[in-house]
C-alpha cells in the first residue's frame, strides 16, 4: 500500500500519544488515538483503520483482549504491538496473538516507517488474496447460482468487462440465464444507476420492431396517436439488451447497424437525427457464426456485436451446481409457500444430480416448485420428484433404456420490451385471448383452464411467468393443473 | 549526562514546533504523574502507585528518558515501600525536567 494511511494509535499516555500522531503526521497519514480499549474498539468499528499501534497496557483491558474482541468482530486490520524493551516476552506474545509487528520504544521515525510500511503491505496482500480467493470460490453473482468452472469463466468475463462500453454477446441454451447475464453486465458497470431495457426481437412483430427501438412519432403509421420514445431513447446512458438477436429481420439489421455505428437514429416518420449514449448487449441461443453463414444474420452487424463473447453452460456441464441451484430454490420456494423442506435426501439428490436438464435452470426451477406445492415433509423424497426427471435420471444410470427424456422447454416469451428498474410487465397475449373468448360464453371451469394453457403456452411453459401474467400465485397454477391431469383432462407429466 | 539522550533522535525526526509539543506534553505529564505517584504513596494505594508508575515509564521511555522510565519501572516492581520508589522516581523525574528545560532552551523559542 502506498500514501496516505489511516492509523489508529491505541495509547492512554499523552507524550505518547502525541509522539506517534506527529510522526505519523510527518510521514504522511491520518491518525486517530483511543485512549482506553473499549474507544479503540469503537474506533476501529466505525473509523476502519489500515492500522493499529497499539498498547499492550490499558485503563480498561488489555490489548490482547482487544486483538481478540477486534477478531470476533472480523476486523482484521493489522496491529502492531508498541512495547518498552523489558517487555520483549510480551511482544512475542502478542504476535502469538495475531499482532503482525512489534516495535520497542523509544522509536525513530524510519523504524515506525518500515515496520507501518510491513504491516500495511501485509494487509492489503491479504486483502487482495482474500478477494482472489472471494472472486475463485464464489457461488453467488449478480442473481445467478453456481460455483463450477464454466460459471466462474463466465463471472470473470462479465466482470472484466463491465467497466468497458464494448458490446456483449451472449450465448447459451434456453433456460441458462442469458437475460440474468445481460443485467449482470449492465449492474456491474458503472450504466448501473440508468436503465437496463431488454427488447426480445423474437417476441416483437416485424413491423412493429423499428418503431421498437427507434420509437415514432404520432401520424408515423395507422394507430401512432402520439409520440412514443422507444428503446434507444429510453436506454440513454444505459444498457440495451436485445434478446434474440437472430430473430431480427435483414431490413432491421441494417438499421441497427447504422445505430451501433453511429449511436444516432430516426424515430420512425421522422427525419430527425437523435443521438444516445448506449451499451449494447445482445442474446441469442442459436449459434451466431451459423446464422451469419446461412445468410440470415449480417456479418457486418455481427462483427459489430460480437465484441465480447460470454458463453452460459448449459446445467448439465455445471456438476454441482445443479445440487447448489435445487437447495436455493427449495429453501425460496418452501418460504414462500410455507413448506418444511429443509433439503433433499440421498436419492433424491442422485435423480436431480444425474439428470440432463435439458431446459436448464429454468426447467430446475420450475421441477423445485411443484415439488414444493405438491407435497411437504422435511425432506424431499425420491417420489416426490416428478415421473419424467425420475425416469430420465434412471436412464442416465441405466443409458440400454430406450425410454425418452422430457424434451427441453421453449424458450419463454418475454414481455416484448422490459425497462428496469420501472417494472412494467405486458400482458398482451393474455388480454388478446380474453378478447377472443369473450364472444363465446362457456362455464368458467373451462375459461379458466383455457387462459391458464394459454398463458403457458406464452411464456413457453413457464409456470411462475405464466402466473405473474395471470396475476395469481404460481402455486395455484400446479395445483390446477395436477388437478386436471387427474381428471383426464391433461397427460400425465 | 542528560537522561534526554534520544531528544536529539526526535530532533531530527520532528520540526521543531513539533517536538516542543512533545516535551510540553511530556513536562506536563511528569507533573500529573509524579503528582499521583505521591498521593498514591501517602494513601499506600499500591495499585494506584503502580498505574502511575506504568504511565510515567510510558512518557519516558517515548522520549528517552532512560533513567527515570528504569526508575519506574523498579517502582512499578514493589521491591521496596512506595515512599522509597517515590523518593527515587521524583529525583530523576527532576532530573528529566531540569535536561528538558535545557533542552529546549537549544532549541530556541517557538516560531
């Protein structure tokens, strides 16, 4: 550590005392003195000294009691033992107690200066390998679950480079957090205090995308009755995420290139020329390279785009992550539907640790909850695990089976356009089907059955999604729908 | 010989303003703890006796007055009756005074 350092003098004599603070002052840093072990304690709570000189003898306790009320505390600033030379066998003691450095008084100025310099070196040593260690062993990150290789990779990309306006692109199945990924760049940047807006090009009708993402003005087209800003405007300063990259027209993705290029657009029926400040993130779960070759995706744009690449595993190349991902769901899902799960047995754990996953976490997710709503217990029990993992996780222990595995779930259907943090959702689809039906009256049984289908059929079988359109708990949606499997109503899973 | 031997240490490593308010700190602290030291030995508060000591040994030894922090810390020891330590701890804590006052005259009058 270099320059000016916080350091606390733990000292109940005034001569010394105002010894250190003026060469400490002389060499540089800021200095607080504690005269008793109890303010020192406090000082070191809430000031957060880089270091501590401090006195062995103190008018409340004495300073090893300090070192270990400061350990209990996590508090691991580096101490350093100021001690008269008859008590040499008490600075040995106190390294013994974790103090990094003794210093026999009277000092010198250059002696104070090393043995500081040390201690601060140590400490800022430990507290990069403590992050080192933080960064390699974490589990957690920006919303996501998982503690694998694949995803510390991923972590460090994302990380790496947040700080940076280069475009992101970013690949992985259905279902392996692509839009998790996206709000982690823009969260980790420093865009994070201004808006994250994701616009799915697959879930937006052709014609409407221009207007999408440029925004228009009124009278640009029939039902234009007023201005609308769109994407690009509304992502100023932020973060764009355009989901399903590859679904966007040819015509478009010309239009979009003139944007990366220029950071300048026209609302559609305009001809003025706006300008933003925007950083681009872009999804797609086809292989981007293929989509350029087959002519569908345009080089130019992709080289545009395709700046830093973040590839998310899919779950059945994370090893235990799986495991980690069931856990945290079942403790979120049985707190929120007042469970007792506390965990997996034995077996269970095996069916879920062995299984492909083919729809990835969200497929996990949606498995976890209706395990919760359907049963409870304190463990969750191999039966209690739905027929299709069971027999699929049976089939990878026992592959001569011909048995099928469930096929991956559809990518969901997103709300067209989602600006963070205003938390606007749409529900389009599902007003359009209430529209639709109106006209026929059929009992409510059916109607209900029919607009829960139909919102998971919108959101790709997505039952929490599918809840949120229905604005009801997702709970309910797997006690229906368990129900009407039983009437016959459905197949069975 | 002076019993502010490591002074002229802290003469180089502190400006001079800077070093008359140690010594006047200093000064001010042989005061205060001679003070306690005596109405220690008057009540025989041996505990008392022995926290000042400890802080007078501390002052001392800061500015390297060698002789009364060794002083001290024999005080501090208890081997002989308080008034003993007290008479011994005084004598050289006039002894420091007088080498401050010398000292410091040296070093000229603050700027």
């Amino acid at each position: 550590m270099s320059g000016a350092a916080r350091v606390l003098v733990v000292e109940d004599t005034p001569t010394q005392a105002q010894l250190a603070r003026a060469l400490l002052a002389g060499l540089g840093h800021e200095v607080m003195i504690a005269e008793s072990a109890g303010a020192a304690l406090v000082a070191a709570r809430d000031w957060r000294p880089d270091a501590i000189l401090l006195d062995i003898e103190l008018p409340d306790y004495n300073g090893f009691e300090l070192m270990q009320r400061l350990r209990a505390e996590g508090i691991t600033t580096s101490v350093i033992v100021v001690t008269a030379n008859a008590s040499i066998n008490v600075a040995v003691e106190a390294m013994r107690a974790g103090a990094v450095d003794f210093i026999v008084k009277p000092y010198a100025k250059a002696r104070l200066s090393v043995t500081l310099a040390n201690a601060l070196e140590k400490q800022a040593l430990a507290a990069q390998l403590s992050a080192v260690k933080a960064r390699l062993d974490r589990n957690q990150f920006f919303g996501f679950i998982g503690s694998s290789a694949p995803m510390q990779a991923a972590y460090r990309t994302i990380e790496s480079v947040a700080a940076s306006k280069a475009s992101v692109f970013i690949t992985g199945e259905s279902g392996t957090g692509k839009e998790l990924a996206a709000e982690a760049v823009h969260r980790a940047s420093p865009r994070m205090g201004r808006n994250f807006v994701a616009l799915n090009c697959g879930a937006i009708p052709r014609d409407l995308l221009e207007s999408e993402v440029f925004g228009h003005v009124r009278g640009a087209f029939t039902g234009a009755s007023a201005d609308r800003e769109g994407a690009a405007k509304l992502a100023d300063g932020g973060t764009l995420f355009l989901d399903e990259i590859g679904e966007m027209p040819l015509d478009m993705q010309v239009k979009l290139l003139r944007f990366v290029q220029t950071g300048s657009y026209s609302p559609v029926g305009s001809s003025r020329l706006d300008r933003v400040d925007v950083r681009f993130v872009c999804a797609t779960n086809r292989d981007p390279m293929l989509e350029v070759q087959g002519g569908r995706f345009r080089e130019d744009l992709y080289y545009r785009l395709y700046v830093v690449p973040v590839e998310l595993p899919p779950l059945r190349a994370r090893g235990d992550d799986v495991l980690l991902i069931a856990r945290h769901f079942l403790a979120q899902f049985a707190r929120e539907e007042g469970r007792a799960f506390t965990g997996f047995s034995a077996v269970a754990e095996q069916a879920l640790a062995v299984f492909g996953w083919p729809g990835n976490v969200r497929q996990l997710q949606n498995v976890i909850r209706n395990i919760v709503v359907l049963h409870d217990g304190d463990r969750v029990e191999l039966d209690m695990i739905p027929r299709a993992v069971r027999r699929a996780a049976a089939d990878e222990k026992a592959p001569a089976s011909a048995e099928p595995v469930p096929p991956p779930l559809p990518e969901p259907v997103p709300a067209a356009r989602v600006v963070r943090p205003a938390t606007e959702a749409t529900a389009e689809g599902a007003a359009g089907i209430v529209g639709e039906a109106a006209a026929e009256v059929v009992p409510l049984a059916v109607m209900e059955r029919r607009l829960i289908l139909a919102a998971l059929r919108q959101t790709g079988q997505d039952v929490p999604r599918a809840a949120a359109l229905l604005e009801i708990n997702p709970s309910t949606v797997y006690r229906k729908l368990q129900g009407w499997r039983a009437e016959g109503l459905l197949p069975a899973d | 010989m002076s019993d502010l031997g490591f002074a002229a240490q802290l003469a180089e490593d502190l400006s001079p303003d800077d070093l008359r308010l140690v010594l006047k700190v200093f000064h001010a602290d042989v005061q205060r703890l001679t003070g306690a030291l005596a109405d220690a030995a008057r009540l025989d508060d041996a505990a008392a006796f022995r926290r000042a000591a400890h802080g007078l040994a501390g002052a001392a030894g800061a500015v390297g007055a060698a002789r009364l922090e060794e002083a001290c810390r024999r005080a501090m020891a208890g081997g002989e009756t308080l008034g003993t330590g007290l008479a011994e701890v005084t004598a050289m804590a006039d002894g420091a005074l007088g080498d401050l006052a010398a000292f410091l005259a040296r070093l000229g009058p603050a700027t």
